[in-house]
C-alpha cells in the first residue's frame, strides 16, 4: 500500500516546481511581453512595444519623462495614460543579469547602446544594419521573428537580405 505521506510530498514537490517555473524570471532571450493595452496601443503606433525588460527603470523613467523629444519624435501623452505607462514600465524593468551588470545606462537610454546589445549583435557588420530590410537595430523584429512576443532567441533569428 502506497503510504499517504509520501503522496503528499510529491503533490507538494510538484506544485512547488510548478509554481517556480510560473514565477521565475524572464532569460535575456525569452522576454515575455506582459500585457497592458495602453503600453500596445501607445508604443507599438510607431516601433515594436519593446519588452520593459530590455532597459533598467532608470532609463525608462527618463525616456518617459521626455516624450515631447522621443528620439527625434514628439511622442507625448496624456497625464492618466503617462502614469500607467510609467508605472508599467518601472514594475516590469530588467532586473535580470544581463542588465543589471551593466555598470550605467546605455547611452542615450537607447536598448540598442546597452553593453549588452552590444555584446549580443558584436558579429553582426554595419552593412548588414543599413539594409533596406532591417534599417537600424533598433529594428528587432526585422531579424527576431518572435521579437513582438519577447523571444530574442537565436532559434527564432531570420537575417533578411
């Protein structure tokens, strides 16, 4: 006869494991985007809404705080929809060790200027991001299939011609 107890430890081993896998911290490569119709709506009108992961709060807090000169762009929003945003993004910011080695924010708060970035695309030549097709790399999803999903693999990379 199987004994009760140990029944109960493995349903509790296994609710534990299940737990974890659901809470566990997004990998630099599988950002999942987390879900707020606003940040959709407002962001992904001009660029990919780019996962909160990618940038430390610091630097969305400063990206958000100067929307009327969004890279070259006047991206300003209403007082409620900038709150919900700015708290959005300062909850889901990238606190995984890819961005949080990084000793200071990317340059001009740009994801593309991170260490990190940097390090990940270092093969990729000059050429290759002034293709028509890709245009800059700020332009994840010209070559990251899943990027609007938050997948950065290398399994779901297509480099266009």
């Amino acid at each position: 006869m199987t004994n009760p107890l140990t029944i109960h430890r493995g349903a509790l081993l296994l609710a534990l494991l299940t737990g974890a896998a659901l809470t566990a911290p997004a990998r630099a490569d599988n950002l999942a985007v987390p879900q707020l119709p606003a940040y959709q709506q407002e962001c992904a009108a001009c660029h990919l809404a780019y996962p909160p992961g990618l940038l430390p709060a610091a630097s969305w807090q400063r990206l958000m705080a100067n929307l009327p000169k969004h890279f070259g762009t006047d991206a300003s929003l209403d007082a409620p929809t900038l709150k919900t945003l700015s708290a959005f993004l300062a909850a889901n910011a990238g606190t995984y060790k890819k961005v949080a080695r990084d000793p200071s924010p990317p340059p001009d708060d740009r994801i593309s200027q991170s260490a990190w970035f940097v390090r990940e695309h270092r093969e990729i030549d000059r050429a290759t991001w002034q293709r028509k097709s890709i245009a800059s790399p700020a332009n994840c999803a010209a070559c990251h299939t899943g990027a609007a999903q938050g997948r950065f693999s290398e399994r779901d990379l297509r480099i266009p011609k």
